[in-house]
C-alpha cells in the first residue's frame, strides 16, 4: 500500500522588486516549501483568490498599493491564510498597523534570513483556524457578553505574532487569557515565561531581563539567561508592566523593536524570537499622560489590547462561576451550596474578582457541616461605603495608596494566617510568586513577629 504523499507548504511571495523575490524564493525552496511569485497587489490579491497557501509574505510599498491591502483582502475573505510584511527598518508606525490589521507578523528591511526562517517555521506551526475557534472552552468561566467578547478576542490574537496588553482588576484571571493565548498559538510546544515586573528589585531589572556574562559583577562566576533567553522561541508574560522604571522602560523598547539584546557585561547583542504579551491592573494610558510610562512603549504593547471583565460585570454569571469552583475544589467530598449561599454570592462585589471568589469557596469548605454549605460559612465581609467607613472613623478608601495597601496587607495576614506563615503555601493561595510576596512583605513590613499564635 502506497503512503499518502506529505503536502509541500505554499508560500505566496509578493514584492515588487525583482532581486528581493529571487532572495525570499531562494531562501524558501531551500527549506523545502513552494514558492509562488507576485509582483504587485493586485496580482496577489488574483493569486490568492485563484490558489490556496500556507503563508504569505508581502512587502509594504509597492507600485499599487501597499501590503495592508493584502492583509485585509485576506482577512475580509477570511482566508485561512497567515500573512507577514516586510516593512521599512526602524518604521514602527507601518509595524503596529500591519498587525492591528490581522498579520501574524512583521519583518524589517533588510530582511535578516535567520529572523525570516524563523518566521515561516513559526507561521506553518499555526493550529487550523476551527481548532483555535475552540480557545477558552471551559477555562474561562463566565457566560455575559464581556467573557464571550474575550473569549472570541483570544481565538483571534492567538493565530498573530503582535504583542497583546491584557487589563483589569487583580484577580480578574489575566495570567489565564495569556496563556490560552499560547495554548492556541503557533509557540504553544515553545517555553512561556511569566514575569512579575513589580517584585524585581530595581537594580536587578537588566540582568533578570537580559540576563549576565561571567565576571559582570562580583558574584557572577557564570554566564547567566535572563528571561528574553529563556522564553526564546516563546512567549514572555510581563505581568504589572506598569511597575517597571523608566529606565527599564527604554531598554525593554528596544530589545522589542530590535529582537536583539545584550547580557549584562556582554560586548556583542544575540538575537531572540519572543512574543510579548503584558498585563497590568493600572490603566497605562493614564500612565502615558503623568509621566510614568513611555508613550513609544505603551504603543508598542498595546497593539492589541483584552480587558478582563470584573465579577461585579458578570454578576448574573457568579452563581455558575461559584459551582464551577466548587467542583474543581470539593475533590470527591459531596459538599454543595444552599440557595441563600449562592445568593449571598451573587449579592458581593468581589474586590478580589474570580482569586477572591475561589478563597471564599476554600474556607467554606473547611467551614460547612453536612455537606452543605450555607451563608455563614462564606465569611462574606459587609461592603461599606466611603460615607460610613468616614463616620467610622475617617479611615475611608482615600488617599489611595493608602487605602490599597491596607487591602493588601488584610489579604496578605488572611493567607499567612491560613498557612501558619507559610510563605510558599500563601503565595500560592494569593496567586502570586514566593518571590513576588516575599516583596510585598517586605514593602508592607510584614515579618514573623506579627504571626498570631
């Protein structure tokens, strides 16, 4: 019996200069693929209407039109087709466009072959576009208009190589829609690195990131990968963006402008091939406008952007949410909520979002007697407003900081103290890295000496 022959991938190469085609062809037979040439839009908008590909690679400018046309006359005919431009070196404006529009990527002139290789490997790794439909089936909890809109943003971003800004509320479950984003993507098999950019020490920022040479510092007796070396091929989640100095801000732009950096100590740059995705609490273009966050680096993140809905958008869904929950939590014990438990949960705000929810959900479990668990065992907090919390005694939610840290430092003592201070374990029920709460700790003056025994 005759074995089926292996389909050779189609490339469909547009350019109008005659020297840049042979190149891109040259490079792409010798990887084994099927190169077909056009050189203006509209013949490749014929080409691609006419033929099936794999993958297209267009050039920005050309004599009657621009590669955007071609991105969009893909997308509008929701042709299965990944599309990369090859856009001037340096134009981040033509960048930022290409991707908004739907390209999986983009390559500046002159083309580096190792980047465009790299690339094309990348973009033939794609998952078929009705899997990746599937994204978020039964991870992202929640039925409302706002989870379905993020669900079906996260189908969309996952078949792209643009960066993605992921907002909202601490808890809101930012982390996961980075990484369904990966699950789906073409770097799915590749590593994927989470990065707390508020609890790295100021003064390490540059050799965590870019990692250091032997004899650097005192103390660096080896070459060390920073987190760009070690997400290569991958993806790095830059989790509270906001936080970063401004310093760090400008070094970051440009090892994502250049996908190139350089160790601590190091003479020459080495390149890298990482996605950014980010995620941050704050509102960065708030940031932009005081000062705080670089305006090229905001634009350079935010391409394109998923705002995670808050429990209090999703009401109607927390009933659901809390069984879902309760499922994943109870193991094989046959715990359920009453309806008055599940209607008190409707009726909290849930500072704390979906984290929140599943802490009160854990106590509850520990709390309730007979299997069943009733209104007393979630431990609900009343929710007072600004005016009472002032008659009670001025300490209402301003000034801000203030008000912020006193809910971060409440929620760092409830963890410790269901852990009896065990700082990996309470870290894990806080959701956040030992190092990451070991920093918050040490800002609040947390110590061993506040342990209640």
């Amino acid at each position: 019996m005759k074995r089926e022959a292996k389909k050779i991938p189609r490339v469909l190469v547009v350019d109008d200069e005659a020297d840049i085609l042979e190149l891109l062809e040259l490079t792409l037979v010798r990887m084994g693929l099927e190169v077909v040439r056009a050189n203006c839009v509209q013949q490749a908008k014929q080409r691609l209407d006419g033929d099936s590909f794999d993958l297209c690679l267009t050039d920005m400018r050309m004599p009657d039109g621009d590669g955007l046309e071609v991105v969009r006359h893909i997308a509008e005919r929701g042709l299965d087709v990944p599309v990369a431009v090859i856009t001037a070196h340096g134009n981040l404006e033509n960048a930022v466009a290409v991707l908004k529009a739907g390209a999986f990527d983009y390559l500046s002139k002159p083309v580096a072959l190792d980047q465009l290789r790299t690339l094309v490997t990348s973009a033939l790794r794609l998952p078929a576009t009705s899997k990746a439909d599937k994204v978020a089936e039964g991870t992202l909890l929640g039925s409302s208009p706002a989870m379905e809109q993020v669900r079906e943003m996260i189908a969309r971003v996952a078949r792209s190589q643009a960066p993605v800004h992921i907002s909202g509320e601490s808890g809101s479950g930012k982390e996961l829609a980075a990484r369904l984003i990966v699950e789906k993507s073409a770097r799915r098999e590749q590593p994927f690195v989470a990065v707390n950019c508020g609890a790295i020490p100021e003064n390490l920022m540059e050799s965590e990131f870019f990692g250091y040479s032997k004899g650097a510092f005192t103390g660096a007796d080896k070459d060390r990968e920073g987190f760009f070396q070690a997400a290569n091929h991958g993806t790095l989640l830059l989790d509270e963006v906001a936080e970063l100095p401004i310093a760090m801000q400008v070094k970051l732009l440009r090892a994502i402008q250049e996908k190139r950096v350089r160790r601590v100590g190091a003479t020459q740059e080495e390149p890298v091939d990482v996605r950014i995705l980010s995620a941050t609490h704050n509102d960065l273009a708030s940031c932009v406008q005081q000062g705080l966050f670089r305006q090229d680096l905001y634009y350079r993140l935010n391409v394109i952007s998923i705002h995670m809905p808050s429990l209090r958008e999703m009401s109607n869904d927390v009933p659901e949410i809390a069984e879902r929950l309760l499922e994943r939590l109870r193991g094989d014990a046959a715990v359920r909520f009453s309806s008055k438990a599940l209607h008190e949960l409707a009726r909290y705000d849930f500072p704390g979002n979906v984290r929140e929810l599943e802490n009160v959900i854990e106590r509850a479990l520990a709390l309730c007697m007979d299997g069943l668990i009733q209104p007393d065992d979630l431990q609900l907090k009343p929710v007072q407003s600004s005016q009472t919390e002032a008659q009670a005694g001025g300490v209402g939610k301003y000034p801000l900081t203030d008000y912020l840290d006193r809910v971060e430092r409440e929620a760092i003592m409830e963890a410790l103290g269901q852990t009896d201070f065990n700082r990996t374990a309470a870290a894990r029920i806080l959701g956040v890295t030992f190092r990451a709460l070991r920093y918050r700790m040490e800002r609040l003056s947390i110590t061993d000496k506040d342990k209640v025994d």
